[in-house]
C-alpha cells in the first residue's frame, strides 16, 4: 500500500487542518481564471460586459469555494481526493480557457466543464461517504441542488444572447441561494449550519490564501501593462509607483490585523458552519473588488494622461469602493461593527466620482490609492478589538 492510499479518506477533527501542497496547487488554475476574467472586463467597458463577466466570475468561484468546504472535510493527501482534485484542475483549465468567449461559441464548453465540476465532486464525495455516514445527508441535498443549478448552465449553452445570460444567473442564484436555506429539497430535508462541522481555521485560511492570489494577479497586471505601455515616461513611472502603493495598501487593510482575527473568531464560535458561509458570501465581493481595481491599475498605468469617461470612472473608483465595503462588511462579521474608517474611505470614493471627469485617470488613480492609504494607517493607529477579547489595563 502507497502512503497515499495509507491516508485517512476524513480529516482528523482532532487537530487543526493545515492548508496542503494539493490545495495550494489546485489554486493555482483560480489564478488563470481571475487573469482571464480581468482580460475580459478590460477589453470591453460597457455595462452588459459587466455583467457577464460578474456571472462568470459568480462560477469560478462558487467552483473554488465548494472545492475549498470539501477539501476542510476530506483530506487532500488521501490518493483518491488527490486524484479528484487533479481532474477538477483539468477541468477548470479549460473552463477557464473558454472565459474570454464564453457568451459566443465557447459557451457550451463552458457550462459543461462548469458542471462537471460540481456535480462530479459532490457525487464522488457522496460515493466515497457510503450512505451511513452523518454527512451523508447534507451531500444528497447538495447533489439536489448542484444537478439543479447544472442543468440551468447547460441550457444555457445551448441558448444565445440574453436567454444564455438569464440561465446562468438563474444557475448562479440556484447555488448561491441553495446554503441559506439548507439545501433544503423535498424528502431529503434540510441541513442546518450546526451540521456543518468544518475546521474554522482551514477555511479561514483558505479564504486569505484566495485574497492574496487575486492581489498577486493585480501586481502581475501592473508590472505587464508597464512592459507595453507606448511610452516609459514620468506619468507612467508615476502611474506604477502609485498602482503597487495602493496594492500594498489593500493588502494592509485586509491581512494586518483582520485576517488572523478572522481565523479566531470562526475558531472560536460555536456554529462555524454559519460563520464559514458569511465568509463565503463576502469573499466573493471582496475579491471581485481586487479583481475591478486590477483592471484599473491597467488603465492607468497605460494610458495615464487619459480623459476619464464614464466607463473608466465606474473602474478606477467602483473597484476600490467594492474592496473597501466588501472589506467592512467582513470586519462587520468579525469584530461585531463597521470600522469608522472603511464608512470614511467609502464616502471619499464616492465623493471622487463626480470630480473624476474633469481630470485624468493618473491623478484619479493616485486618489484612490491615497484613499486606501489613509484607511491602511488609520486602522493601523486605531486597531480593532475582538468582542471576546480581554481588556488590559493601561
């Protein structure tokens, strides 16, 4: 017997579940897609672009986010998990290949990839349960719902225009909608978050490691749209430092201090199924934050001198103000309130939006970095506290 084949199919609930080499491989096919997704918005600025590439962004990571609760229950080192996590990698390489003509000829591939991959998980995990173990009836639910949510993404494929859009939102909504209720179907029931006996700490962690690929991405962007920009002048010099100080900034708001406190506090609560589904529904529209702010980071760093319209406007600052709320509503979660400086930084955002179309997208762009700035230190300055957390006397 290999040593793989010797692995336990369950995690040991015993001890805390660490991140594994198969997971951080496995993520990086998510690297691909957030590349292609932010290649996508990009070239076409137009609203119903947008909302296209938000419904496919909805997939990628409704794929990875389900993966990640599988990986916190089962382990990634058993020889079966590990080749299941492989044949999800090929499958979402070429899901992800397909984003940049998913709603044109590509879309069938799409959906079907999309599919497989989660349907194909959940009914390996329900054949390897076998059907007298507890988790057993949350799976059923789960392969319920996901088959449901399939069979809306392949019609999909095989419609076009605005049909093929509603069936992928209806697909989206379908999962999305699917944990708030329980997966809740009728004979089998419904499934409670106190059932979902996740290692909160894993989950937490794999959230973080998610945001820190999607920032990686946005810095990769900015250095390769510095390499072609026509011309390697000040403003464009400018441009780079100003883009990587906002990068830095956003990694500050979210990893100084939130993320570790994030881990206790799911660790710590007495339903951390219900705290890792809030992680869920927030991450998406952080991430989705970083991915917008990265496309920005493009504009400006290629064409710096450039009149800010309307379609670059909603980028340059709708990207860092979806960070920042997606940011506060996470403290929300964490720390019981709104940080005072995330509602500043977010009434700045806005109030730059009316001022951005009378300037260009360098001195928008240095705004909105120097906005992220300001919430970094503030923060900094004045640290949240955890409500279970000791009071020490000055």
């Amino acid at each position: 017997m290999s040593r793989q084949e010797a692995k336990p199919f369950l995690r040991n609930r015993h001890s805390h579940a660490k991140v594994t080499n198969e997971e951080l491989f496995f993520d990086l096919i998510y690297a691909f897609a957030i590349t292609q997704l932010s290649h996508r918005l990009l070239e076409h600025l137009t609203l119903a672009n947008a909302v296209q590439t938000l419904v496919l962004w909805f997939a990628v990571w409704l794929g990875w986010q389900y993966t990640c609760w599988v990986t916190n229950w089962f382990n990634p080192e058993n020889l079966r998990m590990r080749l299941m996590l492989f044949a999800l990698m090929l499958l979402g390489l070429a899901m992800s290949a397909t984003i940049p003509f998913a709603y044109v000829e590509a879309g069938l591939g799409f959906a079907l990839c999309y599919a497989a991959i989660q349907v194909g998980r959940t009914l390996f995990v329900l054949f390897n349960l076998g059907p007298g173990s507890p988790l057993a009836p949350n799976f059923r639910r789960i392969t319920g719902w996901v088959c449901i949510s399939a069979v809306l993404w392949i019609a999909g494929g095989f419609s076009e225009g605005n049909a093929r859009l509603a069936f992928w939102i209806a697909g989206v909504l379908c999962e999305y909608i699917a944990p708030m209720i329980g997966f809740a179907l009728p004979v089998l029931g419904r499934s409670a978050t106190s059932e979902w006996t996740i290692e909160g700490g894993h989950l937490a962690e794999r959230n973080q490691l998610f945001v820190m690929i999607a920032l990686g991405e946005s810095i990769l962007a900015t250095g390769a749209s510095f390499s072609s920009a026509p011309v390697l002048d000040a403003p464009t010099l400018i441009a780079l430092l100003t883009a990587f100080a906002g990068s830095v900034a956003m990694w500050w708001i979210y990893f100084d201090t939130s993320s570790k406190d994030g881990s206790e506090t799911i660790e710590q609560s007495n339903d951390p199924g219900r705290i890792g589904a809030w992680f869920h529904y927030v991450h998406v529209t952080l991430i989705a934050g970083i991915i917008v702010a990265a496309v920005a980071d493009e504009l400006v760093v290629h064409h710096p001198h450039e009149h800010v319209d309307m379609a670059s406007a909603c980028v340059i600052v709708g990207g860092p103000l979806i960070y920042l709320v997606g940011n506060a509503i996470y403290k929300r979660i964490v720390y019981g309130g709104f940080p005072l400086s995330h509602i500043v930084g977010a009434v700045l955002l806005i109030a730059l939006f009316p001022v951005s179309f009378v300037t260009d997208r360098l001195t928008v762009g240095g705004l909105t970095s120097l906005v992220f700035i300001v919430v970094a230190v503030w923060q900094t300055r004045h640290p949240r506290r955890l409500p279970h957390a000791p009071r020490h006397k000055a």
